[in-house]
C-alpha cells in the first residue's frame, strides 16, 4: 500500500510541476536581465565569462560559467533551451521535494497536494519562475537544497558524500544562499540522518570556509554597499541614496531589520521585501484579496508547523528524532541562516530555498495531524478539519495565483521586446554588429510569435474580480 | 509519534485538506491534458486586430500584427468588450491608443508607421484634450506646427 501512496503523491507532483512548467516555457526570454547577459556568454571566453563574477563583493565564477556551459548547446535555438532548462529545473524541484517527503502512508501522501501548493505558491517562489537571467540562480539554489535533503536521507553511499561536496562548492560559486545546501547537510547529520557521512560534511564545511574568508580578502569584497540597490523599509521603499543617508553611518540597525524582515516573510508572508504592505493596506482600507490570502496561508502553514514542534518537543529534548523531526529542524535553520545571508537588502526571492524547505516542514506536519487526528475527539476532529479546509483553500488560490503571475510576465516580457531599441541605449547595449543584432532580433521574432492574451481581458467583469485575489 | 503513531488518519480532514486542492488539480489535468493534446489551453485568445490590440495594451501583438500586414493608418473593428462604450466601435490603433491614454503606445504605433498627418493630429488632439492626457498632447504638438 506505501508503494501505491508514493505513486500517487509523485503523480500529484508531477501534474503540478507539468501544469506550472507549461506557463513557464511560454514565457518569452527577457530583453532585460537576460539579453546583455546572453551576449556577453556569446563574446567572452570562459576565463572572463567566469571572472566577470568576482569582484564588487560577490564571488559568483560559476555564474557565468554555467551560462557559457548552457549557450553552447543554445545557439539559434536560445528560447527552446534556456525556457526548456528553466521547465525541467522546475519539475525536477517538485519531484525532490516529493521525494523527500518520503511517503510512506495515506497521511503523507495526502498532505503532498497542500505541500506543493506551498511550495509552488509560496511569494518567496514567485522571482524563481517569473524571471531567468537567462537561467534562474535561485531556482537552482532551491533544487540544490532539496537534493541535499534526498541525498543526507538515504543508506551511507560514497557516491552521496562526492556529489554532497560537489554540490556544496558549485552553488557556493554560483550565488552565496549556496551555502545552504551545507546548511541542509550539517542539520540533516546533527539530528541522525547518515547519507552524507560526517566526514562530507566536514570537507564540505571546509570548502565553504575557504570559500567565504576568500571573498573577504578578494578587492572590493566584503559585503554589498547601501548604494547598490532599493530595499523595503517599514511602509515604502527607500532608494539606494536614502539607504545611504539614513544608514550609510551605522549600517547594523538596517542589516538587522533586512534579517528578521526576511524571517518574518517566510513565515507569514509579511512583510514583503522589507516593506509591511499588509499592515500598510490594512490602515488604509485598501487591502487587496491576494494580501489577505497570503498572509492568512503562511500564517496557517506557521501554526502547523510550531504545533509539530510543540508535539515533539519532548522528544527532542532527549536527542531522539526521526525523518520528518529533521525535515523542520533543517527547514528552521534554512530559514535563520538565509534570513542571515540577506542583510545588505530585501527581495523576496532570495528566501527562496527556505521558502521550499519551509514547505516541506509544514507538509510532514500537516501529515502529523492527519495521523493525531484519527485519535481525537469528534468535535475536535470537526473544528481542525474547518481550519484544514480553508487552509488548503488558501493555499488552492496562491497555486492558481501563480499561474497567473508567470502569464503575466510572459505578457509583460513579450511586450518589452517592442522596445528593444531604446533598452539598447538606455543601457548602452551596442546591437549594431551583425552578429549581435542577429541574435537580438531572431530573441525579438521568437518572442513576438509567442501569443499572450493581456492580462486586460480578464480584467473585465468577472475577471477583474478573479485578479483582485491572484495580485 | 512518527514510529508510535497509529498508520491510520483522520479521513474528515484528510478530505476538508484536499477537496481544495482537488479543484485546483482538476484545472492542472486540464492544461496537462490539452498540453499533451496540442491544444493551448487558458493561453491561445481570439484574434485581435491592431486597434483591440491597442485598446488591452498589447504593444507586441500590436507590432506583430503591423509586421504581419496589417495597415496602421486604416480603422479596425474593436468588439463591444474591449470598447469604453461597450458598443463594436471601428477606430485606428491611434484612436485606440489615445483613447486608454499610453503615450508609449502612440509613440510605438509612429514608429511602426502610423501616419500622424495634420487632420489626424487635430482629431487625436482634441480627443486627448477631452480626456486629460496632457502627455500625449504635448507629444502630438511637438510632431505638428507648435501648441494649439
């Protein structure tokens, strides 16, 4: 019977992960984010397409190096391959995170559905399939974590410690919420599991090491300056210049908000990006369906998942935990060291990866309730099963909501390559050379065959309504 | 409670769980389904003409239309719900453009070889006259002879 329970929750995954690629694929590649990018993996070699990436407080080689690896099966068929990639990363994400739920009962098989819906509908997942540069780094990073999480869960093999280690230095090279994946690892080895062996975690912890003292010693390392970019700030959002007029003195006050801000948003959808939109709204009497249903949603996985803690807590103080107590512990470290990771500024996207594991802790308690359940009182069973529903039903609409969103930047995308010209000069992209202006117009062409309805049709009548829960 | 735990679940909230997310599953089967089936499903719309093109904002539809043939100085037909009058109404993709007040849509349709002659001017003019879209007007003056 597990065995048919797995099959049903990778059959659910699967139509999920399908039905949400579907919209992705159609998404036209970006003039903006992915066209200079894209030129430049063409004309550079790989020694400067990966030493583009140091430098200014980042060390991303790999960054340019996966592009380079990427375009050279890419070239004359760059949409089909780079929106191709962006599909497949997606559904191998649903598929990990499937897995690690590891099913075993109807209870987990039939907390999956909601579990997927929150990982897929969650905001911090949103910049993860609204967007590529032309690959997206963070959708990457989330798959990366998710793979460490299989890969500590299963019997000791060599073959996990090597990938583990691999795994460890090629997301750390690429964008620093790599780190996470040894976030995964340690926490999933600390409370028992022993897929990755000490000694792999170990070395991988080394690298990771090295790899962050090198940053700080690098020119222009360290960590990002105020005036790199906007950042949410209490009601609004501040502009580099008033970032640094209000925090270029003593930066650590902002650097703290920027990490519990980030914390917060995981755990109930606010604030977002820094800014509380949802208290801000809801002052002012304009609050949006879609604000509402998100809040309400994470609020509710939040309770899942801090009810599991207090069942468990017992247990725990005597070191003894089991595959879904690991499952929160790492989601609950993910959570703190990416809300860590992101003190120089806010954006949603960046909790990506403690969004997903985030998920996936409140799938396996949402899995121990159903099992607690079975035991409770009728009216017990009654009231849960209310607060269930319209939980799932919060969630239900965040899923389709995501949909709408990525048809959305599909429209907005395709629209933004009518002005390709004036983005050329805005940003001093030279296209007149033949090869460039090939590549640029053949990208315009493919994104101009691609027919996305406006989002303005629906918003007549009864869609209007409809769009008022999605945005 | 995962090992001590009973296997068996509590079915009333296992169902309140997932008769939501059933509905949603049910509208994924259908992309996947029709996906499979070569349909677009919730993707492909009618066909616009380039002023209902204009009228939703769809500047690439608008271009891809122009660069498909269609002629931007002529009137198309807009359908009842795309039109502010809720009535078809026939008007060039400027009338549209000026009509939902997008500067960037009027300067994309010049670009694409909309015709902005001085009777056609005067009409846009006012009409954007009418509707307080102050930045088109300044747009079609600088085109004409100076401020009228």
């Amino acid at each position: 019977m597990t065995r048919a329970w797995r099959a049903v929750a990778f059959v659910w995954g699967t139509l999920s992960a399908a039905s949400l690629a579907y919209f992705v694929v159609r998404v036209p590649m970006q003039v903006t984010d992915s066209l200079a990018n894209l030129l430049g993996a063409r004309e550079q070699s790989w020694w400067t397409a990966m030493a583009g990436g140091v430098g200014g407080g980042y060390v991303r080689p790999l960054l340019g190096g996966e592009l380079k690896l990427v375009d050279a099966f890419a070239a004359g068929r760059e949409t089909v391959v780079y929106r191709g990639l962006h599909g497949f990363e997606l559904v191998a994400c649903v598929l990990l995170f499937v897995s690690a739920v590891r099913v075993r009962d109807a209870a987990s098989a039939l907390a999956v559905p909601l579990g997927v819906a929150m990982l897929l509908g969650a905001h911090t997942f949103d910049g993860t399939v609204r967007e590529a540069f032309p690959i997206n780094n963070y959708l990457t990073v989330v798959v990366a974590c998710l793979l460490a999480v299989n890969l500590s869960h299963g019997e000791p093999r060599r073959w996990r410690d090597v990938t583990a280690v691999a795994l460890v230095v090629a997301t750390m090279l690429t964008v620093e919420s790599g780190i996470l994946v040894l976030v995964c690892l340690a926490v999933a080895w600390l409370t028992g599991a022993r897929g990755v062996s000490r000694g792999a975690v170990l070395a991988a912890g080394v690298v990771a090491l090295a790899l962050i003292g090198g940053r700080f010693l690098l020119p222009g390392g360290g960590t990002p300056a105020l005036s790199e970019r906007p950042s949410g700030f209490g009601f609004g959002r501040l502009e580099p210049q008033e970032l640094q007029a209000r925090f270029g003195a003593f930066p650590y006050f902002f650097y703290a908000y920027n990490v519990v801000c980030q914390a917060l948003s995981v755990l109930f959808a606010e604030p977002s990006a820094g800014t509380w939109a949802f208290i801000r709204d809801l002052l002012a009497g304009s609050l949006r369906p879609a604000r509402l249903v998100a809040v309400a949603s994470a609020t509710g996985a939040t309770v899942l998942v801090v009810w599991f803690c207090a069942s468990r807590w017992s247990v725990w103080r005597s070191r003894a935990f089991e595959h879904d107590d690991r499952l929160v512990l790492v989601a609950a470290a993910a959570v703190a060291v990416n809300a860590a990771l992101s003190f120089p500024y806010t954006k949603d996207v960046i909790m990506s990866a403690a969004g997903a594991l985030y998920a996936l802790a409140a799938t396996v308690a949402a899995a121990a309730l159903l099992r607690r359940l079975a035991v409770a009182r009728p009216p017990l069973v009654f009231a849960v099963s209310v607060l269930l529903m319209v939980l799932s039903a919060g969630w239900s609409i965040r899923l389709l909501a995501v949909h709408y969103r990525v048809r959305d930047a599909a429209f907005v995308t395709r629209n933004e390559w009518t002005e390709l010209d004036a983005w050329a000069a805005r940003n001093r992209v030279d296209l007149s050379s033949p090869t460039r202006a090939t590549l640029a117009r053949r990208l315009r062409d493919d994104a101009l065959d691609r027919r996305v309805p406006s989002p303005s049709v629906n918003e007549h009548g009864e869609g209007r309504t409809l769009v008022r829960y999605f945005e | 409670m995962n090992a001590a735990a009973p296997r068996s679940l509590s079915w009333s909230a296992a169902a309140a769980l997932a008769i939501p997310l059933l509905a949603v599953a049910l509208c994924s089967a259908r992309v996947v389904v029709g996906w499979m089936a070569g349909a677009n499903p919730f993707w492909d719309g009618r066909p616009l003409t380039v002023s209902e093109a204009a009228m939703v904002r769809d500047h690439a539809e608008v271009v891809r239309l122009i660069h498909g043939g269609a002629d931007p100085n002529r009137s198309w037909l807009v359908a009842s719900d795309f039109s502010d009058s809720h009535r078809p109404e026939t008007i060039t993709p400027l009338e549209a453009a000026v009509q939902i007040r997008r500067l960037e849509l009027v300067e994309l349709l010049v670009r694409e070889g909309a015709t902005v002659d001085e009777p056609v001017r005067a009409r846009l003019v006012a009409r954007a006259r009418d509707l307080h879209a102050d930045d088109i007007v300044a747009y079609l003056n600088r085109r004409g002879e100076g401020p009228r």
